[in-house]
C-alpha cells in the first residue's frame, strides 16, 4: 500500500496525488509540495539523512547507502579565513549532494511502482539517480549532454544504467528526457521537476544548524545551477523557523559561473523572472544552467533572505580548486564555486559574508578535472 504522501500542487490551483506518470502540472507549471510542518527529532544513532526522516514526508530508511550527515570542517586551519565552515558533500556516496534528493525521488518511484526510471543531468544528478536505482532494483536510463566528463559516464553505466547522450544542450538533454518519459511512461527522476528532491536537499540545512550547536550560520554560500540546494536548504531553515528554532533565516549567496549567469543577471538588473542566456564554456559544467526552470523562485529565496547572487570568473575558480587542493581537499571545479565566492567576497570586505558562513563541496573532483 502507498503510505500517504503528500500531493503535488501547482500555482493554478491544481493539485494531483504522487503518481508513476505525473510530473508536471496539466497547464504546464511546475509542481510544489505544500509546506511540511518539521519535527525536529534527529535519530541519535543513525549517521545518515534518515536520521531527520521525521522531518521528510518520505519514509525511508529501507533505501539507503548512508547518504548525508557529510563532515563541516573549518575552511583553514591558520585563522585567515575565520567562522568559514566547508561541508564536505564530495563525501556522499556518490561523490556528490545530488545524493540527498536521488534517495528520495528513487524511494518514491519504488513506493509508486515504478519500474523503470528517466533522469537528465549534467552529470552528478545522473550518477545518483543511477545508484540509487541500482540500489533498488530498478531500470534507469540517464540523459546527458555531449561534453559529460567521462568519469560520470563510466559510473552512471557501471550502476548498470543506460546512458543517453544528446548532442545539444542542457536544455535538449531535458527536452530529449522528458520526451522519452511521455513516450514511455517511465518515472521522471527530475532534479527539476520532482519537489521530492528538494525534501532531500533540505536535510543540507538540518544537518548544518544541528552540525552547528543548533544555530543557524549567517550566511549559506551555495552554487546555483538548477537551485536544487538553494530551494532544498531555504526549505530547511525555512522550516526551522517555523517550528520556532531558529528566529531568522541565514542570507543566501548563490553562486553561478560568469559564462553562465542567468540568474545573476536578473538578480542584477532587479528582475523577477529569469530569461535564457546563451553559455559559453565554463569548466563549472554542474551549474552551467542557461533556462533555469526554478529561476524566479530562487530569486524569491534570496530576496527574502537578505542574500545575493554573484559571479565568479574562470580564473577564480581555478585559483579556489588549487587553494582547496592545497588544503588536502580534492574538488571537481564545480565544487569550487561556492568557496571561489566565499575569498572574494571576503577580500572585498563584503557584508554578505561578516559572521559565520557555510559553503558546501559539492563535488568530487576523482570525477572531473580542471
Ligand atoms: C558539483 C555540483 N555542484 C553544484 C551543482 C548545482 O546544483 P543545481 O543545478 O541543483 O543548482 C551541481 C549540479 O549538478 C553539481 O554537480
Ligand atoms: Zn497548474
């Protein structure tokens, strides 16, 4: 029997149970969960996400390669970059945070009945979703586009998953997937799409304020692509806020890649809504997000949180990825975007990073060179 999860909604006022087929709203919106009422109950003894699985409106527990409660270490150990904290999701178990939200989008498709499983990415979401598939029992099959490092490939087919590459961009790799799941009636695994996701990206948030001492930083710093932990940590503090733990959200900083700033655009220019760019090649492939279909709602996010979206250049990041390196922490180069933001801000004195602040790795660079 299918435990009672709760329905997918759409600003039209639609609203839909979970189902194998649904994954977006029938006048095309993007589908939302309601707010869940958090219980701040962590399991002691249970070192993985599903130790707030009373915080997650998914059962879990049952689907599970240990994903979450990553290490928060200080950024440097000589005191130059006080109250920064680095959270260390390179160590997921597959090598990334999309961990969190693959286990929750792949338990849901095994509550629904799913047999088989479509997924799009730019990589690291693919790689999850095809272990957690695995993990289950389930057929997946993984769209990405052409340029997709060569290590994420050979992981996502070593999970025994099929591996589409569509010769175009983020934007057709989606469009391709999405396709296939219309034709096929396969489960949209969707990073995007499926808010699910986001419920697993949330416990980024859970796990730093309990990492914390039960405080909330004053400054998440996080990169943004697709936003799926610029929604899924807002989510969080969002919810430890209302169960009356916390009294004022941390400021969100997201972070994109000068080649590819959408969002930083409309950010700048005052904007609500975010229109497509066209990228160029940037080695931060994990963010390179020219149509962000969540856009306007990260824009939202930051807003409220008193945050900002900023850019960093190539050279940044190479520099961060070497400075990191040199720290004994081994990033791919998208994993050094967050931290890229994080020096520069500092050196120019910015107010948005005075106080504690936590960026995540967010990727393991034994995936993807510079
Ligand atoms: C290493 C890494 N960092 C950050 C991101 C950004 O995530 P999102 O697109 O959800 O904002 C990704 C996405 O694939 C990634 O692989
Ligand atoms: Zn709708």
């Amino acid at each position: 029997m299918v435990p009672d999860l709760p329905s997918y909604e759409c600003s039209c006022g639609r609203s839909y149970a979970p189902s194998v087929e649904r994954w977006r709203c029938d006048c095309g919106g993007l589908l939302e969960l309601p707010p869940v009422a958090l219980t701040w109950n962590p399991r002691p003894g249970d070192h993985s996400l599903w130790r707030y699985e009373d915080a997650i409106p998914v059962p879990g527990r049952a689907l599970s390669l240990g994903e979450g409660m990553t290490p928060l270490v200080e950024a440097s150990l000589d005191g130059d970059e006080s109250g920064v904290r680095l959270k260390i999701e390179y160590a997921s178990p597959t090598g990334s945070f999309k961990d969190r939200g693959a286990v929750m989008l792949v338990t849901l498709a095994r509550l629904l009945g799913a047999t088989r499983l479509v997924a799009d990415s730019s990589g690291n979401a693919g790689t999850a979703v095809a272990a957690y598939a695995a993990r289950a029992g389930l057929a997946a099959e993984i769209f990405v586009p052409s340029g997709t490092s060569e290590k994420k490939l050979h992981q996502i087919r070593g999970h025994g998953s099929r591996v589409t590459v569509v010769d175009g961009s983020r934007e057709d790799t989606a469009k391709a997937a999405a396709e296939r799941v219309d034709a096929t009636g396969a489960f949209y695994a969707s990073h995007v799409y499926n808010p699910y996701f986001y419920e697993g990206t949330k416990t980024y948030a859970l796990e730093v304020f309990e990492q914390l001492g039960e405080v909330a930083p004053a400054t998440l710093v996080l990169p943004a692509g697709n936003g799926t932990l610029v929604l899924g940590a807002y989510l969080g503090f969002a919810g430890l806020r209302a169960a009356g733990l916390i009294d004022r959200l941390p400021r969100i900083v997201a972070v994109q890649a000068e080649r590819c700033s959408p969002v930083a655009s409309a950010f700048a220019a005052g904007s609500h809504h975010v229109e497509p760019v066209l990228p160029e090649a940037t080695v931060a492939e994990g963010i390179a997000i020219a149509a962000p279909a969540r856009g306007a709602r990260m824009l939202e996010i930051v807003r409220e949180t008193g945050g900002s979206v900023v850019t960093v250049s190539e050279d940044e990041i190479a520099r961060s990825h070497a400075a990191l390196a040199a720290r004994g922490l081994w990033v791919e180069p998208t994993g050094a975007v967050a931290y890229a933001a994080v020096r520069r801000l500092r050196a120019e004195g910015s107010p948005f990073v005075e106080g504690d602040v936590v960026a995540p790795l967010c990727g393991s660079g034994l995936k993807a060179s510079l």
